[in-house]
C-alpha cells in the first residue's frame, strides 16, 4: 500500500510577515490573494487535513479544500512569547532564545520544545502511512520541518535550517513507514506530471 502526504504551507499573515510567534491572526491580504490564485490546482486527494491555526485553516478553505482541523498537526505552542515578534524576545531574553535555537529539548518559553513537536509529528506520520492513497494537509512551517527531519532520519538539531516559505509543497510518497521527499515546490505551478 503507498501512502502519499502532501504538506502544503499556510499562506502569509502578518505574524509571519513580522517574524512574530502565531497569535491567531488571519491571512493578510496578499496570503488571501495568493490562495486564491493557487485554489484549483490541488490534485484530487482522499482526504485533506488541516493543523488548527486561524491562517491554515483559512488557507485550506480559500483552496478549496473541506479539510478537517487536526490538533496532532497544531503549530509549535510558544508560552508565554506568543504573539511577540523574534527581535523582542531576543532583545530581551538573549540567552533563552540562544539556549531555544540550540537545544531542541528546551522551553525556556514555556510552552512546546521542538523535541516534543518532531514527536507528536512523527506519531502523527505513523498514523498517515497507513492511509492507502493521497492525503493533503495545510500545516505551519514547523510541522513541515518536523515531517522532514523524520522522513530523513535526520537529527533534530537540523529543524532550525530548513526554510518552509508560505505556500510550498512538500511531498512524501512511501509505504511500511519508508519515505521519498519532494521539497518546496510552489503551489499552484505544479502540473500532474511532477506532483503524484
């Protein structure tokens, strides 16, 4: 039984476009317009999923897709620095943001470790090999690099060095748990012959 994932990144918000941690903020403008323009393009698939986040789930309905929230799936849960942007927090907890960006299993935030999403993602992964045909997912950013560094076997020291811009695909085809990658294709300039 093959099993194909196809991880589409959410358009852009404004928490994005300010590298400011989620804060529930909807798609700006042009991650509105952009979505439209990609709607229509998608494969058929079995079923469509989405991470719970305002800007997924708003991405996955103006693609179209009837997709299903799925809290496996939820961005990386930033503590109490949600909603403030990189350069604040840096500015004024240096050490917990080098300590954040050095070592996968701390918090200092308070909330999630990358330890704990590449985890939860990889749980999540099991499940989806087993789901014979295709499956489209909105995600953030983080659950992309989380999806990757499991397909890969990759340390997670690497989450942090894979770039996930707004409406890329990533896409795994495999079966008993073993995956092929296909990385950071645009949505929307894929044709039938390079995105199965």
């Amino acid at each position: 039984m093959t099993s194909r994932v196809m991880l589409i990144s959410a358009a852009i918000s404004a928490a994005l476009r300010e590298a400011r941690f989620d804060d529930g903020c909807p798609l700006d403008a042009t991650g509105s317009a952009r979505a439209r323009s990609a709607a229509g393009t998608l494969p058929p698939a079995d079923r469509a999923l989405t991470s719970p986040t305002v800007r997924c789930r708003e991405t996955a309905d103006t693609l179209g897709l009837d997709a299903l929230p799925v809290p496996e799936l939820a961005g990386l849960a930033m503590g109490r620095w949600r909603g403030r942007t990189l350069a604040e927090v840096g500015a004024q907890e240096p050490d917990a943001v080098a300590v954040w960006l050095a070592d996968p299993a701390s918090a200092p935030h308070g909330g999630e470790s990358v330890s704990r999403l590449c985890a939860r993602v990889a749980l999540w992964l099991e499940v989806a090999a087993q789901s014979p045909g295709r499956t489209i997912v909105v995600v953030e950013p983080e659950i992309v690099r989380a999806v990757v560094l499991r397909a890969l076997g990759a340390p997670e020291p690497g989450f942090w060095r894979i770039d996930v811009p707004p409406l890329t695909v990533t896409e795994l085809s495999g079966r008993s748990g073993r995956w092929n990658l296909r990385l950071g294709q645009p949505l929307g300039q894929a044709d039938s012959g390079t995105v199965r």
